[in-house]
C-alpha cells in the first residue's frame, strides 16, 4: 500500500474537473486508468512532470495507484497528498 503524506505548500489554484485531468492523459494512460477503474479505482488527478510527461494517480480507499506517461502501473507509489493530514 503506498505512504500518502499531506504536501508542505499548496499550490492548487482551483479544483480541476474529471475532463480536465482525462484530457492530459496519453492514449497507453487512458487504456490503464479505464482498466483501473474497471478495478474500482477513480482517477484523483495527473500531476505535471514535464511538458510531455504526466503522472496519472488514482485512488481506492486507502490504496493508491500511478501510471506514468507510457501506461506503466506503480501499485506502491511514493506520492505526497495535499488532502491528507
């Protein structure tokens, strides 16, 4: 299971919508986070790596899961929350 831990600074400057994070996503993310949610998991958000890379987060209960910008999983990511305390 991965350590979510609340992140130092905020820098969110609005809530993001499900179309929004989707339409970052490549194409091998998009066949994942759909076979991921087919699993229960929901899309939380992408985070920016670089301009070409992104990192798709989702979330079931307790249990996290990334997927990077080739459609790898990473069943225990190392990733810091903001909603967490």
């Amino acid at each position: 299971m991965a350590q979510a831990k609340k992140a130092d600074s905020e820098r969110r400057s609005g809530q993001r919508t499900f179309r929004e994070h989707y339409a970052n996503l490549t194409g091998e993310q998009v066949d994942k986070v759909y076979a991921l949610t087919k699993m229960g998991f929901e899309l939380e958000f992408v985070r920016t790596i670089s301009k070409y890379r992104r990192l798709a987060v989702l979330r079931r209960d307790d249990e996290l899961v990334s997927v990077n910008h080739t459609g790898e999983c990473n069943f225990s990511p190392q990733i810091n929350l903001r909603s967490d305390s």
